[in-house]
C-alpha cells in the first residue's frame, strides 16, 4: 500500500478532472491532492477484500470482535497493498501505463464484496463458536462481533492514510533532491531517507518509548501488594524473620511467591504423612542491581534457610515481572513432602508478553546466574548430602531456564529433572530437540533420540512418547498445549509454511485451520497477548498439567492415580 502508483483517481467519481476541464477550469492543487489521498484503486481493493475474507479463517484461540476487527483491518492493509504491487508489475511486463478502470468493473466489485465478506463473516462466526466449544469458552459479545467490521474499516483507513502520508514525504523530499542531484540518484537517496526514518521512529521512539513507559509503570505496580498476601511469619522465606532480602524489596511477583504457598500442614492433609514446611528463596528487582548480584542474594538467602540441606532443589527462571507459576511451585511441594526449596531471581518489572518481545536477553541472563549460581554452592557439597536438583520454567522462563545448558547431555549430567513448560518457539534447545526429532516423528508430537532423555507432551496425563523405551535417570520434559501460541508463533511463518499445521490437529484446535502467507503471521500474532484469556489447559495456562508433568520428572514413591487426581483439584482451585 506505500507502493501506491500514480494511477489516475478511482472510485465513486472517476470522471471529476474530466468535468473541471470540459468547464474550462483546472482543479487546484490541494483538491488534486485530497482525491489522491483519499481515492483508492480497483486491483487494490480486490486485494483488501480478498485479505480481509482470509482474515475471519480460524487460528489457535477464539478472538472477540475487537480483535477480528483489528485483524481484518490489517490484513485489508496489507492486501491493498499487493493488489496494487501486482497490479504495477502486470503493467511493467506489459509496457503500458495505468488506465481507468470501468465504471461497470467497480458495480462488479462492490457486489462481489458484499456476496464474499458476508459469507467469510459468516463462516468466521461459525470456526469461532467451534473454537470456543473445543475450550469451554462461554462468554462472546454479540454487539462487538457484529461492530467488527467497522473496527477493520476504521483500522484500514488509518493505515492507508500512514502509507500514503510516508510517500508523500518522500515524494517531497525526492522532488527537493532533484535540485541538486539526478532523478535517479534522487529517488535511490529519497527513499532509502524515508526508509530510514520510518524504522528509526518506530524502533527508536514507538518501541523503544512504548517499553520505556512500560517499565516507568509497572516498576511502580511492583511496589504494591496483592490483596492476602502477607509477610511471611517462618525464617524459611525471604522477606521473612531473619531473611537476609527485605520484604518490601522482593516486588510485586516475590512477595506474592514468598508470601503464598501450602504450608506444613496444607500438606499434610493431602499426603496423609508428616511434612515439612518448604523453603522458598526469592531476590527482587529493587535488591541488586545486577543478575549475578541478585543470584548471590538469593543463594545466600537459600543457604541461610537451609534450602541446600532439603530432599529437593529446585531453580526456577521466572516470567516477565518475575512470576512464578504456584501451580508448578505447589505441586513440587506437595510431591515432595514438603521436603523441598525453591529458589528464584527477578529480571524485569514489564508483564510477560512485553518481556517476550523485549527481555529476552534479561531472561538468559537470569537463567544462567541463577543456575550457575546455585549449582557452584550445590556442586561443593559431599555426594552424598545433595539435594536432587531440578529446573522448571514456563514460557519466557523456559528460555532463560535453557540458557545455562548446553544440550541433552548437560541437562542430564547436571540435574535430577526439568519440567519446561510453554516454551517458545525461538528457545535454543527447544528448537534443536524439536528440529533434529526422530525421523518420522510430527513436529506437534516430537521425539528426540528415542526419548532417552528429553521428551514432550500435550497431555501428561497420558503415555508419553515413545512409551516402549525406557526413560531412566534425568528426566527432561516439554509442556506444550496444541494451541498455545506462544510455542508455535514465529517469524517464519510470514513466508513459510510450518509443519504443525499440516499435521494432524490437537483436541482443542480446529481441523479447517490452514497456512496462508502473511495472514497466518497476523492471527497467530495476534494470539499472544490472550493466550491466557482461555480456560485451564488451554492456550498458555497450564495448571493440572504440572501434577502429571511433575510426577513423571520427578517419580514420587506411593502416589497413586487417585492421589494425583486430588492433587489436581488442590492445583485447579488455587488458579
């Protein structure tokens, strides 16, 4: 659409120049420049219809009216603008200049575009009501899908209006530069000045002023605290009694770590056997200013607690403004008899979807000096007065978690288990696992060197693949929800066609969902920041799966079935 060609105005009054001549007037510049501003072009509103039918085809989660609308605008944007690019390369083969279009070819048009967008709105009801029952949805807005339209309309001419406004400024500075330089190299300098301009503004100031207002924000958000949540009574909790990390420095996402959790006795009720109660570490943003510096903290906080001295360790990379997932937490606990410490730093105050995009690198720093950290102090005590080790991490947490590793035998030699789950699609280790996966294997269901030591499930609660080879020692595993778009969205999927799609769907993801180029990019995009919105085992929300993820990682002794399906109720009423 920035690549709009000097064709003529055409739409609703194609013949305005004709009749201002036959008059014997010439209309003025600033009218000739409100119709080029606001006109459109035929190839390029069958390329945004065309786009905007494709945008109501089913991705991964359900979308609400704003959303659709959001989407379908985008998509009318970016069809627009290959209409009128195909259209200038069909003239270039051709060797012929732009013509007015017929006003018969607009009556084709139009009537075609109510037949098709009615239809495409129609079925696109349709796929998200089915969508909605595979998770349970219940809730929709009629009134917000019926104002969808609107909202793409709106969405498409603000679009339209920017790229129209980037070519006329470099249609400007093009004609200022041929006062001194050739046409040629005028257009080449003018263009590659826009260029530059328009990426520093949305990187430099959109971007990079977005985050920073962000982090303005949500670094005052991590001074509060949750309603409940109290200050811990027991020295075996930072921001506790003799804590080395004050309260009020663990933030938001700590105190809320530090200050909830099953006790002692919540234990056991379930278990039935005497437990302990667990040993929870945590250093937030505002205790060090550094990573290494917060690691140490913690690990000393740890060591004070006595957390090297439990049955269970476990090393845990948070999410975004330093969430620790308590259904994961919770049910390593209660697995564990209390017998267990977790340990966990902060690396930012902006909430997950924001850290996706922007934190990636504070999320391995964060792993690996957690780890490192830990594993130096675990490391020097005697063979056999070790906790077993492990390490968890949900989305972002699951990247940085991997950062400390260098591959399946690391993991194996260094831990007593991982529960990774959510990861996203850029993770190392997850690519490398799910890219070399054994031949034959689908991408949604891989299987890495017969699943000796790495393996992945979609639902834990049964087998997991390969089920006839045995998985001893270390025990690696993948949560992935089949509709969880943060481990499936990539940047790939703008031009290249994924595997997951082509094969055979999830439970909860529809089977009519296909890959169309740039739309597929936009709708699964567009799934991130509500990947949550959906109910428990779903999207990115996993909660009962960590009791049948735990229990395969870390292979408690006399913990039945039903024991299990209790532990999932406990898990299920504490999200």
């Amino acid at each position: 659409m920035v690549g709009d060609t000097p064709e003529p105005p055409a739409g609703p009054s194609p013949g305005t120049d004709t009749a201002a001549a036959e008059k014997g007037t010439r209309p003025s510049p600033g009218s000739r420049k409100r119709r080029e501003l606001l006109s459109v072009t035929l190839p390029g509103c069958w390329g945004a219809l065309l786009f905007a039918c494709l945008s109501f085809t089913p991705s991964l989660l359900p979308r609400g009216g704003i959303l659709q609308g959001l989407i379908c605008g985008i998509n009318a944007a970016l069809g627009y603008g290959a209409g009128v690019l195909a259209a200038w390369v069909w003239r270039a083969f051709a060797d012929r200049g732009p013509r007015p279009p017929q006003r018969r070819s607009w009556t084709v048009f139009f009537l075609s575009a109510v037949i098709l967008f009615g239809v495409f709105f129609g079925f696109g009801q349709y796929w998200q009501h089915e969508i909605r029952r595979l998770m349970g949805v219940t809730h929709y807005n009629i009134p917000l899908a019926v104002v969808a339209p609107l909202i793409a309309a709106l969405v498409f001419c603000l679009l339209l209006l920017t790229a129209r406004g980037i070519r006329g400024l470099y249609r400007w500075l093009t004609g200022l530069l041929k006062r001194w330089i050739g046409p040629r190299a005028a257009t080449a300098v003018g263009w590659t000045a826009v260029a530059g301009l328009v990426w520093a503004l949305v990187t430099g100031l959109l971007l990079n002023g977005f985050v920073s207002v962000a982090n303005e924000a949500f670094s005052v958000r991590d001074t509060t605290t949750e309603e409940g949540v109290e200050r811990p009574t027991t020295t075996l909790r930072s921001g506790g009694p003799g804590s080395l990390i004050p309260w009020d420095q663990l933030g938001r996402q700590g105190r809320n770590f530090a200050g909830t959790g099953p006790s002692a006795a919540d234990i056991e009720k379930f278990t039935g056997r005497p437990a302990r109660e667990p040993v929870r570490s945590y250093a937030g943003l505002a205790s060090s200013g550094s990573a290494e510096s917060r690691a140490a903290e913690a690990v000393a906080d740890l060591t004070r607690q006595g957390g090297f001295q439990r049955k269970n360790l476990l090393v845990v990379t948070t999410t975004g403004s330093g969430w620790v997932d308590p259904a994961s937490v919770d049910t390593f606990e209660y697995l564990s008899d209390g017998n267990s410490a977790t340990v966990a730093i902060q690396y930012s105050y902006l909430p997950s979807w924001i850290s996706y995009l922007v934190d990636q690198t504070k999320a391995r720093e964060a792993g690996r000096a957690l780890f490192d950290t830990v594993y130096e102090s675990w490391s020097k005590l005697p063979p056999g007065d070790r906790p077993r080790l492990f390490v968890a991490g949900e989305s972002l947490g699951s990247f940085g978690g991997e950062t400390a590793f260098s591959g399946e035998f690391d993991l194996r030699n260094r831990t007593a288990g991982t529960l990774f789950a959510g990861p996203p699609n850029f993770n190392t280790l997850f690519r490398e696992f799910s890219d070399h996966r054994d031949a034959g294997r689908p991408e949604v269901q891989p299987v890495y060197k017969d699943g000796r030591t790495v393996r992945f499930a979609n639902d834990p609660a049964a087998e997991i693949p390969p089920v006839d080879r045995p998985w001893k020692d270390s025990r690696v595993l993948y949560l992935m929800h089949p509709s969880d778009p943060i481990v499936w969205w990539s940047p790939h999927l703008v031009f290249s066609r994924p595997e997951w799609i082509g094969q055979h769907p999830g439970e909860d993801v529809l089977k009519q969902m296909l890959w169309l180029p740039f739309v597929t990019f936009w709708q699964v995009t567009a799934d991130l920041p509500f990947s949550t919105d959906v109910p428990s085992g779903h999207g990115h929300k996993y909660a009962a799966e960590y009791v049948d993820g735990w229990n395969a990682v870390m292979r408690p002794a006399d913990v039945t079935a039903e024991d299990l399906d209790r532990l999932k109720d406990i898990i299920a009423a504490g999200k």
